[in-house]
C-alpha cells in the first residue's frame, strides 16, 4: 500500500442501493474502528468521539456528513498539521449519487405549492463539491477542488483523474474518494490520500483502489 | 520533441439566442437577450427573470429529458462539424452540469430511494448521451457548481496531454428547473430585474439555460485554431456559498495561469460577473491583485443570466468568437462601476488586436477556476 | 413575551440545526450574530424563512433581518408586533 498513504473505508453489509438497512464498519488504514455500527447514530457519535469542536457538522447534509467524518478520521491518522499544505494540497472526490440524498430533503420543502418553503440550508448542500468546499474550508486547503460523477464506482477512471490532477504542478497531496450518499442512512466512503508520486502509477493505484473498495 | 497542443475542433451552443455558436454570437453582439420575467411556472410561485429555452427549439427525439435533448443536439451539432467517429472508445464524453434531471424529483413520485428511475443519477445520464452517439467508454461528469463548464475543460486538456483519449466532447448544460429557481430564491441571490453586472445598482442575478459543446484534440501544428493553454482550479478555504473577501481563490487560479501567459497578450478577461454584491466585489479584488486592472473584463450573464454548467463551455466559446471578431463584447446592464477596485468594464463593444483570453469563474464550496486560450499557437 | 420568546429559542435551536445547544443556553438579550451563537448569512435566510412559516411575517430584504435578528428578545418584539399568524 505505497501510494495510498492512508485512508478511511465507512461501508454498510448491504450495498448502497439496495434498499435494505445496514450496519456499518469504519476501517482506519488497515485497522477496525468500529463495526456492526448502526446507520443512524454511527456519524454522530464519530464526530463526539473524534471532533467535537465544530458544530457547523450539525448542519450538513448526509453527504457531508459522511464525508467530513472521513476527512476527518484520514487527517488525524495522518497526523500532520493541517495548515501546512496551503495551496499544495486539493480536494477531488467521486461518486455516482451526487447530492441525490439533500436533494430529495430540498425537493421536499418545494413540493407542496400550497404550503412552499424552499430552505436555504438544505439548498447550499444539493451541491456534492460542496463536500469539497468542506473539507477545504476546515483545514486551509487551497488547492484544486473537485467532484467527479461516475456511473459507477470505477477505480480506473478515479485512478487517471487522480493522476491527471497533479498535471498542476503546485499540487503536492490529493484528499480523494469515493464518497456516495442516497439518504441520511445509506452512504459508502471510501476515501484515501494520493501523493505525487502517484503520477506514472495510474494502473496501481486502480488496482490498491479497487481492492480497498471491497 | 514539440509538446503537442490542445486545440478547439467544433463547437456548438444551444440557447434562447440561437442554436449555432455564429447566431448566439451575433445577437450578443447586437446586444439581444432573451431575458424577461416569467410568471405562473409551476412549482414556481415567485416570478423571475430568466432566458429559458423553448423545447419547441428541441428536435432530438426519443425518451428523453429537456436536459438530454439539450446536450445531444449541441453535441450532434458540434460533431457535424468535425471528423470523429463519436463511436470510437479514444473519445472521452465529459459532462459539465449542476443538476442534470433532478427535475424527475418533483412530485413525490419515488417515495423511496429504490424507487428513483436510474436516470436520477448523473453519470447514467452521461452514459445515454454518450450511448445515442455509440460511444460506450465510462464518461465523466464534472460537478463542480458553476466552475463545472471551466474544469471539464481542464479535465479535457488533461486527458489529451496525457494520450488518456485523442479526442474530448466536452457539453455543459442544465435546466432552470423549479429546484434551482426556487434555491437561488431562497438565498436572496436573484434580481426581479435584467441583471447588472458590475454595476453600482445591482440586485442579484438572472437564472438562464443552455447547452454548449465543445470538442477539444491534440496537435503540432495550432495553425488558425483555438487553443486551450491551461488551466487552474483554486479554492477559498472560506465558506460554502460566500465568495472570499480577499478573492484568495480566484486570485490563486489567476496566479497560476499567469505562469503561461502575459499581461500584455490578453485581449480580455471574461469574468463570471454574476451580478450578485458579493461575486463581482469578489472577482474585482482578484483581478487587481492579480496585476490585471487595465485589461478589459466582461461579463456574458446580462445576455443569457447564470447558464450553471453551461456556462463556462457557453462563455469560453462566445469569448473565442468576440477574439476572431477582434472585439471585446460589451457587458449587457452594466452602466456605472459598483465595485471597490478599478477594472475596466463596458457596456459597449470595444476594438483588440490581441489574441488570448482569459476565462475566470466561481462557484459554490469555495472553488474558482481559471483557463487560458490563445488563438493560434505557431507564432 | 416570556413563552414566545423560549417558543422561538425552540424554533431557532431546530431550523439553525444547534445541536448542542439547549433554551437555557441561550441569552435573550445576547447578539445572535457576529459573537453569541455566532450564526451566519445562511442562517439569517433561514431565520426568514422561519419568520414566514411560523408566524407570516414576510421580509423581502435580507439587510432588513440585520435589524430584526440582533437578539431573540428583538425578534420576539418584532414578532408580537407584526404577526399575521
């Protein structure tokens, strides 16, 4: 696992989609953090027992919910100072739901004519780079941000965008991933940190992706 | 060995205005809009001010949705007029939109999430654009808000530098839906009236729809074509929906585009200009200090409104025509300068002889971008 | 005053999405804005919302809820003095 430096893998029993509820196992470069943990209390105890000090998560939507928490558990891991990177380090995730779990909250406060209150909070969040602007925001990362929708979670194209974004070459360090969302219970993080020497690699690093995603 | 380079193949915009870039490229140019005030559009009970494509203007038939339609006759029409077998898997479809079919939520039809037809989910809708031209390779969709159109070209340029595709359809769209007219609503963020960007007296912005393609290859030899010379993404690190008061991001991206182009080659910079207080404050800022105060800006939102994922392909394209023309195109609605630092923005046409432009944008989470194009590249 | 005003510390608590925060937390008479609950340009949208939802008060311009939202005892004054609801 040379060109993934850490990363953080939140993934229910049942798939995504399926429908069915879930529990989930939160893995931490290799190690178990946490499993069979059950879907609605899961990131909120995260946050208690892991952050803590920015309230601000209480107002995200599921997928930023998701995905902070993430961000989150992959930086402490990581253990360096957050203000160091600057311009130098980005953020570009993927998934293929979008913002489809805030957008169905938003939907829902639009639906009724009669009764019409369309909510300014939820409606900043049916945007899935706003993750990004989280995460971004949080820790002073200057650098490129970016959110990919894919059909699928597809470890080869992840790989050559992940590759391609240090044409830049002010880009040291990727926060990257997979981060997908399709309601406040359903969601499926798989996200890693990607250094330049990742360039010249793009098979590699699909194929670490792919077995991590697992 | 020379560094090959990215060059502009075809093109295409599809909009109130015009369905060729030649006729949008004329009406902006004589000024027209299609901007007026719609009232009593379902699911939308406050009036706005909009430029909103006719679907009567939309021939691609078939099962599809008014966002489908849009991006497949802009791309038809922009392949007609190049020679690439779409087919091929060396061609890479990149999708720029904010909210693709999100208008299939409406109503409560799905009650629940295994309820939502497939084409909820915007990289499916890639796959059925891409697959009504028999190309079957995994798209991308960028979405990215309003910077959507500026990285999926940059997502482009990359991908040919790197030999990942020989060629990239590149198409940004989206629907003013009653999700995004009553968002922007909610956030206070739009002008009951024709916007201003720039101005002293502006209210807000003007929501607007089109489709714009363009389709991006590499070469040696420029010769008489547009090339795409680079291109940086930046981010705030400072609010989710509130631009910078330093401008830290978009000043960053115009810093890094900087490294590849002069002052003095710069016909122009085609700025966002939303109309909004905050945006256009914003920008001014970056641009000074990005030592760009006496190159003409403009904005294009005072002739279509915001066009979300379109507009950074919709705008980049319009910039390159006004350079062909040697023209600097005025900014509709602008009359006085309402913004804390001087740029040199006009409402009237202005003459150049320089051939590069720069495309600068922002978008919600913080993120900026800022792209690069010179016409020609043998000099 | 005293029930509309700890109706609207509910209210406020719930739409704002302050979790961690409880009526008897909040000071009345303290800023909402700037220090105190240190509540943002989304917020004070959301706060016109609430404003219109619950109580029927429409206002157009957000630089008006400045004004309006300085503190929850200003708010439940503005309030008792132009409900419709």
């Amino acid at each position: 696992m040379s060109l993934i430096k850490h990363y953080v893998r939140i993934s229910g029993q049942q798939p995504i989609d399926s429908g069915h509820p879930t529990t989930y196992n939160v893995c931490l470069d290799g190690q178990m953090l946490v499993s069979n943990a059950p879907a609605d209390t899961l990131l909120a105890d995260l946050y208690k027992g892991h952050i803590g000090d920015y309230p601000k998560f209480y107002k995200m939507d599921p997928l930023c919910k998701a995905g902070f928490i993430a961000s989150e558990l992959l930086l402490n891991a990581e253990g360096r100072r957050r203000e160091q990177w600057g311009e130098s380090r980005g953020v570009v995730l993927f998934n293929a739901a979008s913002s489809l779990a805030d957008d169905r909250n938003y939907q829902a406060t639009i639906d009724d004519p009669e009764t019409s209150f369309p909510s300014p909070s939820l409606f900043v969040y049916t945007l899935p780079n706003v993750l990004t602007g989280e995460i971004a925001i949080r820790n002073h990362f200057y650098g490129e941000t970016n959110f990919i929708v894919l059909p699928t979670l597809d470890s080869e194209a992840m790989a050559s965008a992940i590759e391609m974004t240090f044409s830049d070459g002010s880009l040291q360090s990727l926060v990257t991933g997979w981060v997908d969302c399709y309601s406040e219970s359903q969601y499926d993080v798989l996200m890693l940190i990607v250094e330049r020497d990742a360039i010249g690699h793009r098979d590699e690093l699909s194929d670490e992706i792919k077995r991590l995603a697992n | 060995m020379e560094r090959e380079m990215v060059v502009k193949l075809a093109d295409n915009i599809i909009s109130p205005l015009g369905v060729t870039t030649e006729e949008n490229y004329r009406a902006v140019k004589a000024g027209r809009s299609a901007l007026r005030l719609h009232e009593g559009v379902p699911g939308i009970p406050i009036p706005f001010f909009a430029s909103l494509i006719d679907e009567n203007i939309l021939t691609v038939e078939g099962d599809y949705t008014k966002f489908e339609r849009m991006c497949i006759q802009s791309v038809s029409a922009a392949l007609a007029n190049c020679d690439i077998d779409a087919s091929s898997d060396r061609v890479l479809f990149i999708v720029s939109t904010t909210k693709a079919n999100v208008s299939l939520l409406a109503g409560g039809r799905y009650p629940a999430v295994s309820d939502l037809p497939s084409a909820v989910l915007p990289g499916v809708v890639a796959s059925r654009i891409a697959s009504y031209f028999s190309n079957h390779r995994t798209p991308l969709v960028v979405s990215n808000a309003c910077i959507s159109g500026v990285c999926a070209q940059i997502e482009a340029l990359r991908a040919l530098e790197h030999g990942l595709c020989d060629y990239a359809v590149v198409v940004g769209a989206d629907v003013q839906s009653a999700f995004i007219v009553t968002g922007f609503q909610a956030l206070k963020a739009v002008s009951a009236e024709a916007c201003r960007p720039f101005d002293r007296d502006r209210k807000g912005l003007n929501l607007g729809e089109a489709a714009a393609t363009v389709i991006y290859g590499r070469t040696d030899t420029a010769d008489n074509r547009w090339q795409m010379m680079c291109g940086a993404v930046r981010n705030d690190a400072n609010h989710i929906s509130g631009p910078s008061r330093t401008g830290e991001g978009s000043y960053l991206a115009l810093r890094s585009v900087l490294q590849h182009i002069t002052p003095d080659e710069i016909a122009f910079i085609s700025a966002h200009g939303t109309a909004t207080l905050y945006n256009d404050e914003m920008e001014s800022i970056a641009v000074n200090r990005a030592g760009l105060a006496n190159i003409p800006v403009g904005s294009l939102k005072g002739s279509y409104g915001h066009t979300m994922g379109a507009a950074g392909v919709l705008e980049t394209l319009l910039s390159m025509s006004a350079v062909d023309d040697h023209t600097v195109l005025g900014t509709r609605g602008f009359e006085n300068l309402g913004v804390s630092r001087p740029i040199s923005v006009s409402s009237e046409n202005r003459t150049t002889d320089r051939h590069a432009f720069i495309k600068l944008i922002s978008g919600f989470g913080g993120c900026n971008a800022a792209a690069a194009f010179k016409k020609g590249g043998d000099r | 005053m005293e029930e509309l005003i700890l109706k609207l510390k509910n209210e406020i608590i719930e739409v704002l999405n302050l979790e961690d925060i409880k009526p008897e937390d909040i000071d009345e008479n303290a800023p909402l804005f700037g220090e105190g609950l240190a509540l943002d340009s989304i917020d004070a949208l959301e706060l016109i919302v609430l404003m219109e939802k619950n109580y029927g008060i429409k206002i157009k311009d957000p630089n008006e809820g400045k004004d309006i939202f300085k503190s929850v005892a200003v708010m439940a004054d503005y309030i008792s003095k132009n409900r419709t609801k």
